[in-house]
C-alpha cells in the first residue's frame, strides 16, 4: 500500500519562464486545499543538494501570479549529475518529511528527475516550465504564449521604423534547437520570412524570396531568425551576406535575447499554469510518478518523462504552409 502523501515540495529549474510563479501558487495552494504541508526548494536541483528548503503556506504565494521569473529561483546544477550530488537532494527531502516532488522545469529537468526516480524510487510529478514549446507530448508550455506576445509586440515596433527608413531587419529571437517561437511569432507579426532549425532554407533561396519581395512592391522587409537557424554561423554572418548580395536595402539586426524570457504572464499561461499546478498535486494524490503533466486538446494529460524527453515537439508543418502563403 502506497504511502500516504503529507508534504510535497515544489522547485523550478533551468530556464526561468513566464508562468513559473503561478504554477508554484497553484501546487502551494493545491496543497493547503487537500490539507497536506508544501516545501519550496530554492536555487532549483543545487537547492535540493544543499538543503535550501522553506516552509509555504497558502499566503506565502499571494501576489505572485502576475509575476513573470521565479520567486524560488532557479539554478543549472553540475552536481545533480553526479550520484553522490543525487544521493545528498535524496537524503535532505527524507530528514525533511517530503513525500513526493513537483519539478518545474525542461527536458533537461525531466531527465534529472527520471533518473532520481529510478535510483530513489521517489515520486515525482514535472510540469513543463520553457518559452521554447519543446517538450514532447504537451501542446503548450508554461511561458511560451507570454513570450510569443512579447517577440510579436517588439517586431510590431521594428516594423514602424523599417518601413520609414526602407529598412531590412533581421531579428533573432530564441529558440536553439526548436523554431516554434520563431515561427508562431513569425506569423503573428507578418515578417516577410521565417529562418528555423527545421527547414534550411538556404541562403540563394532567401535573396530570391527577398528579390521577389522587392519587385513585389515591399519597400522594406522582417526575416525572424530562430538562433539555432543553420543558414549561417550567427545572425551578422547572415547579415554581411544580404548587403553583399542585395543593393538598396539598409540591413539592421535586433537580438531581442533574454527579453523574451521576462515579464507578466499573460493570462493564457496564468491559467494553464494553475491548472498543471493542481493537476501535478492531483496526480501525487492518485499515486501517480514518472510523469509530466500536459495538455492536449485543452485536456490535462499524464505523458510519462521516458516520452516527454524521447524527441522534441516537431514544428506544424500547416504553419509552414501558412507562413510561405501569407508572406508573398
């Protein structure tokens, strides 16, 4: 018989994401509703090593789900992938009571966690916490919509000074193994094309579409580039190589950079937040581990760490669509 559930502690880890704090809300105050103890872990996994627990209740969180980042902070630990590092976070939640995990966090955390659960036999619940919207088997994660707004509200400010300078913008934005942003964003803010890690478009192709753009009409133009696109070594290299090859357009580069990753949640990450919040205390509950709370269809799924890390979200290939038909 399953042991029962008193105290459950919540961290977050690696990159900071809009939404963090509202799913951090949502699992405190999950567990004041059901009448269990609620431990956070600051400085994520190197917090679980070294003990840097606090005690929350139902107002330790009030005022914190308009709040972009991480109260609990968030750290990358080289020492969770030592076994000793593993066998310290252990040994620290057992002297404190906790009885099982939420980890707020990215593939890099789900693998992390998986192998605790393996060594430990520890329950474990993950909720997907990255703007990038990389995780397989959830069709959003918390913070990439607030990060979408942000990029599109920024290239709705570039295009104002591009079209009264007949300006060429190119505009980095994040996404190192993954062009969702890129391509969401992309789309959103009517760039003229769209560079992701998925599609090599090529750079002859690319001053072919802007050549065709030009004698189009368009006077000025915006490339969204994700920083993982593979057209170039980086994003100036890219640059160089449109003034060299195309006349009467003044070539300008925005790297929006870790602006994406501030700010505000918008309200559609608030609330998916507090739903996978509940859902993760919910799940301990039934006595469920090894699994990454998702959504699908709108629907709070179980995907378990072994498929959630397995591959990365593949790209909408109807978007690519879209983009190449709306942009000509």
């Amino acid at each position: 018989m399953a042991k029962k559930l008193q105290k459950i502690a919540v961290l977050t880890s690696g990159g900071d994401s809009p939404g963090m704090n509202a799913a951090i809300r949502a699992v405190v105050r999950s567990c004041a509703y059901h009448g269990l103890e609620c431990v956070g872990v600051f400085r994520g996994l190197q917090g679980l090593i070294e003990g840097d627990f606090k005690m929350l209740d139902a107002r330790s969180v009030k005022n914190l789900i308009n709040r972009g980042g991480t109260f609990l902070k968030s750290a990358r630990s080289k020492d969770f992938h030592e076994k000793e590092g593993r066998e310290k976070a252990h040994l620290n939640l057992v002297n404190e009571g906790v009885d099982a995990l939420v980890v707020i966090g990215g593939d890099g955390t789900f693998r992390g966690a998986s192998i605790f659960i393996k060594e430990f036999n520890f329950p474990i619940v993950g909720l997907p916490g990255t703007i990038d919207n990389d995780i397989h088997g959830t069709d959003n994660t918390i913070g990439f919509d607030t990060a979408l707004n942000t990029v599109v509200e920024a290239i709705d400010k570039i295009r104002d000074t591009a079209n009264s300078h007949n300006r060429l913008f190119l505009v980095e934005v994040m996404g190192r193994d993954a062009g969702h942003i890129a391509l969401n964003a992309g789309i959103g803010a009517g760039a003229e094309e769209i560079l992701i890690p998925e599609e090599d478009m090529g750079k002859d192709r690319l001053i072919e579409s802007l050549e065709r753009s030009r004698k189009s009409g368009k006077t000025s133009s915006i490339i969204v580039v994700s920083e993982g696109d593979q057209i170039g070594k980086n994003i100036f290299e890219l640059a160089e190589f449109i003034k060299t090859n195309m006349e009467g357009y003044d070539v300008r580069v925005t790297v929006l950079g870790h602006v994406q990753r501030g700010g505000s949640p918008s309200c559609y990450d608030r609330v998916l937040a507090s739903r996978m919040g509940v859902a993760a205390v919910d799940a301990l509950l039934d006595g469920k581990r090894d699994i990454m709370i998702g959504t699908q269809n709108n629907k709070m799924v179980h995907v378990s760490f072994e498929e959630a890390i397995k591959e990365q979200q593949k790209i909408d290939l109807e978007l690519i669509r879209v983009a190449d038909i709306t942009s000509i």
